[in-house]
C-alpha cells in the first residue's frame, strides 16, 4: 500500500514536471522567433537605427537562454522518469518475464516452512512463531511446527510458560503417535524441570506419560526419573 502511494506522487510529479517542460518549450519558441522577427526587422532598417547588429546579436544571445530554460527541467525530466523506470516499471517487466518464463503467469509454489525459516533467521522471532503456528493449524499431524514454535519461544523469546502453552495446546488438540508424544511430553518435563522449576507439574507430567504411554520405554523413563526425584 505505501509503495502504491509513493508511486501515485512520483507519478504526479513526472506529470508536472513533463507539462512544465511543454509550456516552457512552447513559451521561448514563440518569445525566441518574436524576438528574431523584431531583430531581423532591425537589421533590415540598418539605416535609421545604428545599433541593429548589436540587437541581432543580443537577439540570438537571448534565443540560447531561452533554450537552457527549457534544456534544464527538460534534462531533468529525463532523469526523474530514468529513475521510475529503474525503480517501478524494470521490476515489473521482470516479474511479468519470471511469470511468462514460469509458463502464463502461474503462481510459483510457497514454501511455508522456509517462509517461517526466513523469518526466523532474520531475527523476527514472533513472525517465526506465527507462520509455523499458521503451518500447525493447516496441519495438525506435523510435529516440526510445535517444536519450534516452543523452542523459539523458550530460547529466543524467553517465554517458557509460552512455550508450554503450545506444546500443551498440541498433546490436547490433536492424537499423536506415540513417538512424537512421548517427545511433546519430554519436552515439557524439560521446562518444567530446568525454566521453571515446577515440581508439580513436572510430576505431573511424567505421570501423564505413564499412564498414557503404558507398557512402552516412555513409560518406564518416566517411572524412572520419578523416582531419581522421589516421587516413585
């Protein structure tokens, strides 16, 4: 949008500028061939007035100025409109060639995890968050955007409780395998135990994956760092 608009005022100002260099072109055309006329006139009457070839000359002198008031915004002209080239139109015609060379202006394909990728190496950590929480929404069986989502909150953010929000917001909107469960539940048992020092939750926690992971190595992980802690 202020890229639409910074276009409309140069637009108008290359408008101006081409309507001033016409008058002023029109204007000494018509002052250069008075003035011609009236010093011709002069010349021819050489007899009755003594100074008719100083006024021709004075004539012509006045013909160049009147030329370099219309060369100067003419020049200048010139140059705004092959700065607007360069900076509107030349991006333009390129992406209508990318677009014809791609095949009748189909769109190319977006990556939405590199978009998130970008942003995040960029340093605009809640842009980052927002484009893989936009890829988890569309797709509530990958793991990867709640991963880093929870990491870039934990880590970059310095958000833990954040992180735990959508890590806990995934292990209950959505049935995962058990792998990437376990994974999700480890994950917050790490915040738990290393951020916040919530005891509570953290056993909390890893009962949640005895329970809901009975009878695999999940679970036998769990029971065995509660009792590391006491709690067994």
């Amino acid at each position: 949008m202020l890229r639409e608009r910074k276009f409309l005022i140069h637009g108008c100002v290359m408008i101006f500028l081409i309507i001033y260099t016409m008058v002023a072109w029109s204007s000494s055309e018509k002052e250069s061939e008075e003035a011609r006329a009236a010093a011709e006139e002069a010349f021819m009457n050489s007899d009755i007035d003594p100074y008719a070839e100083a006024k021709l000359a004075e004539s012509d002198d006045g013909g160049a100025a009147m030329m370099f008031k219309v060369g100067a915004p003419l020049l200048i002209t010139i140059i705004y409109g092959g700065i607007l080239s360069a900076v509107y139109l030349l991006p333009l015609l390129v992406d209508k060639m990318g677009e014809e060379v791609m095949g009748s202006g189909a769109e190319v394909d977006r990556d939405p995890l590199q978009e998130a990728r970008a942003a995040l190496a960029a340093g605009d950590y809640v842009e980052a968050v927002r484009r893989y929480r936009k890829i988890w929404l569309e797709k509530r069986g990958e793991r990867l955007p709640v991963v880093e989502m929870a990491r870039i909150q934990r880590d970059h953010l310095k958000t833990p409780v954040a992180a735990v929000s959508t890590l806990q917001e995934a292990l209950d909107d959505h049935e995962w395998p058990e792998d990437d469960a376990a994974f999700l539940l480890f994950r917050l048992v790490d915040i738990y135990e290393s951020d916040l020092d919530d005891d509570e939750n953290l056993v909390i926690t890893l009962r949640r994956v005895i329970e809901k992971l009975e009878g695999t190595r999940h679970s036998a992980n769990a029971a065995h760092k509660l009792r590391e802690l006491g709690y067994g």
